[in-house]
C-alpha cells in the first residue's frame, strides 16, 4: 500500500500548530489544504483560546475530564444522590486548572453548565418526615469540540442525570454541549448502563462531538 504522499507535510503542520502559543499557520495554499485534510480527519479542531487559531487533538490527550469525584460510589448505593459532589465545586476545579487569564471567559459559561441545583424538600407523612430528592444532574466537563469550538481550554461539557425520581429505577441520559448550540445524546434504561456510556465517553476523549453518532450517541 503506497504511503500518503501528504502524511509527512500534515505532521509538521501539526508540529507548528502546537509550537505556536496560538496555534496559527501560513495562510497559503498548502497549508490550508493540509488544514482541510487534518480537520477532516478530526486530527485538529478550532482552538476555543485564539480566535482564528487551532488546535490538534493529540495535544489534548493529556488533559483531565472533570466529574463528581464520588459518582462511581452511586452503582454500588455507597453514595447517595444527595451527597454527590456539587456541579458548581466541579466547575471550580475545571476552572482552577486554566490559566488565569482564562478562568474571566471561563465564568461566562458557569451558569449553562452547572444547571440548577438541586434541592432537598421534606414532606410530612404519617410517621415520619420524608425527603424528596430531585432527580441527580452531574456536570462533566472533557476536551474536544463539536460544531462550535469548546469552552476555554478547549473543553466540552455535558451532564449525566437520571429521567425520574426513583436513581434505581430511573432512565439515564449522558449529554454532551459545546459552546453554543451544539449538542448530543444518549439514553440509556438504568444507572448501570449510563454510567458505563458515561466512561466510555471519558475513555475517548479527546473528540470531535461529530464522532459521537459511532458511540450511539444522537445530535441535534
């Protein structure tokens, strides 16, 4: 099999992306021809920090995803619903890891993000007070992008909650957002099945969300 001609040229146009503090390349024609095949092949993304820039995807692969820190206690009842780690201490951590002049930009989206919060409300019974809990609703946040580049740090982020009251009995979802309007889906029957959709989401990172649909996962 004969060896692509433009493979070598495409390597070193990555090189300079991830040399460059933002991620610019020559405006010629070469260059915008090998920027084709690399966004194409999902190989570099618009880069979310530098308007006009980019960004590759191999230079992703090292950065963290961001979730409840206690979520996997939740397949085995050791968490309850009420104790998961907050959306908003998530958020904190994925913004603390930006550089400072980043984490203003950051803020912008913390709202979308983390949702509303949960409340706890009690309800008198016969016997005994009882606790309603609204359904859980846990923010990630992990690198890539989608039809929109991601939020600072090229990230994307998305929530993993469950349908109904009930987290034994509930239908889950895994959603997944980019900046702006960009988004896609996956419904799974029980907590166990979101939570592995959930890492094999992690397991992947970085992607383009376009990606997604081989994951079953549907866009808007």
């Amino acid at each position: 099999m004969p060896l692509d001609p433009h493979a070598q040229f495409d390597q070193s146009v990555m090189e300079m992306i991830e040399r460059s503090p933002i991620g610019a390349v020559p405006h010629t024609t070469s260059y915008v021809e090998s920027l084709t095949r690399l966004y194409a092949a999902h190989q570099v993304y618009p880069s979310a920090d530098h308007k006009g820039g980019h960004v590759t995807a191999r230079s992703l692969a090292g950065r963290p995803a961001y979730f409840a820190a206690n979520l996997e206690g939740m397949a085995s009842g050791q968490t309850k619903p009420e104790a998961l780690e907050s959306n908003a201490k998530i958020f904190d951590r994925y913004v603390q890891s930006l550089p400072p002049g980043d984490r203003p930009r950051a803020e912008l989206h913390r709202a979308k993000a983390t949702g509303k919060p949960s409340h706890h409300r009690k309800h008198h019974g016969s016997d005994a007070i009882s606790v309603h809990h609204d359904p859980v609703h846990s923010l990630f946040l992990l690198p890539g992008t989608g039809i929109h580049p991601g939020l600072p740090g090229n990230y994307l982020y998305g929530s993993f909650f469950q349908s109904g009251s009930d987290a034994a009995s509930s239908a889950w979802a895994v959603h997944v957002h980019d900046s702006d309007d960009g988004a896609s889906f996956f419904e799974a029957p029980d907590l166990a099945a979101g939570l592995a959709k959930l890492h094999e989401l992690l397991d992947c990172a970085p992607f383009h969300m376009r990606e997604l649909e081989a994951l079953g996962f549907r866009s808007n």
